[in-house]
C-alpha cells in the first residue's frame, strides 16, 4: 500500500508504466510528479522510457528484465551522486 510520504525511486519505476497509460490516480498522479520535481534521476529514467515506449510501441515493466531493471536503477543513482557533487 502507498503511504502519505514521497515515492521512493524504486515506486517511481514500477509506476512508470501506469502513468505513461494514463490510468493513475489523481491523488498518486500527484505524488509521481513531485517526485519527479525533486529527482533528475527519475526524470531521466522518465525520458528514457518514453523514448523507449515511442520506439517500441509498448513496453511494460513486467517485460524488462530484472538484471536490465536493476542496471538501470544503479544508473540513476550514479546520476544523483553525479548532481550531488555538482
Ligand atoms: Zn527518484
């Protein structure tokens, strides 16, 4: 269950799919954008996936690997460590 506190980046991700479809709720819908405000690492991770979805028409969490999943949540981490130190 969701809490009343921010979205991890890991939430973030697995809702990706939701969001991009449209379906969220309002209430949730709010709480993934501010998310997003805040983390260039999921906006990043946003942007790409987009990208992603535009060239391969559909995709949903559930069809990425693991090990690809994974690989990209360390990405976007680097990518905050990177904007820490800048
Ligand atoms: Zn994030």
């Amino acid at each position: 269950m969701f809490r009343r506190r921010r979205l991890t980046c890991q939430q973030v991700v697995e809702l990706v799919t939701e969001y991009l479809d449209e379906v969220m709720e309002p209430q949730r819908r709010a709480r993934f954008e501010a998310h997003l405000d805040g983390c260039d690492g999921c906006t990043a991770y946003l942007a790409q996936f987009r990208t992603t979805v535009a060239v391969v028409g559909h995709l949903d969490v559930g069809d990425v690997p693991a090990p690809v999943m994974s690989e990209l949540l360390s990405a976007f981490r680097n990518w905050t460590d990177d904007r820490d130190g800048a």
